[in-house]
C-alpha cells in the first residue's frame, strides 16, 4: 500500500517472530465487523530516538512503522475493521480496498494472536 511519502506497507507486515511455545495454536479470525482495540495492559507511545511508534505490551516492544502506526490509532474499539480499511484508503493514495482490507485483517489477526489486539 504505497502512502504520500513514498514509503510502503511492507513494514508493517514485519512482526517479530513468536518466541517459541508462543505460537497460537490457531489464527485469530478477523472480520469486517470486528471491533478492534489495543489488548489488555498494551500502549502505543511516541518513540523519541526514532520519531516513531512503539506499541508497549507485557514484556514486549513492537517498533511501528507509518502505516502499523495509522492501522493501531483507529483501533480503538469503536470502529469496525470496515470503517478503518475506509479511513485508511482515504487516507493513502492508489489505495485498493480489497488489497488494503486484506492486509489489515492479516495484520491484526497476528496483533491478536500476540494479545496485542483484542477484537470487539
């Protein structure tokens, strides 16, 4: 999903990988109407070194890039996955719903399975 400033969705598929025993025995299914929101003791906070975003969980750090960041600051447990995908293509030019949509949903589907992401 290519933004305004050039830069891609591509880092915000990069996740760290589980640590082991840590893999969800099944992924999370995320759909149009779920209600995303930050899991339970999760926080996003600025990252003053990087100028960025971080997401802040039990034991876990999760550097975010743009476009992670512009996905996590619309799950706030009232929108629905469909209103975020809308905000987000509205937000990124040449956005395709379908492709964005897509990513979205994987991307929070592995956000849930680390119980960052708790769906609504």
């Amino acid at each position: 999903m290519p933004t305004r400033d050039g830069s891609t969705a591509a880092g915000a598929a990069r996740m760290p990988a589980p640590r082991r025993g840590e893999r969800a025995a099944r992924a999370a299914t995320v759909t149009g109407g779920s209600r995303p929101r930050l899991g339970r003791h999760v926080r996003m906070r600025p990252d003053r070194p990087t100028d960025g975003w971080v997401l802040l969980g039990p034991e876990t750090v999760v550097v975010l890039n743009r476009t992670g960041h512009a996905v996590l600051r619309l799950c706030d447990g009232e929108r629905t996955v469909d209103d975020i995908v809308a905000a987000l293509v509205a937000d990124f030019d040449e956005a395709d719903e379908l492709v964005v949509g897509e990513q979205v949903r994987d991307y929070l589907a592995r956000l849930v399975d680390r119980n960052l992401v708790a769906l609504g």
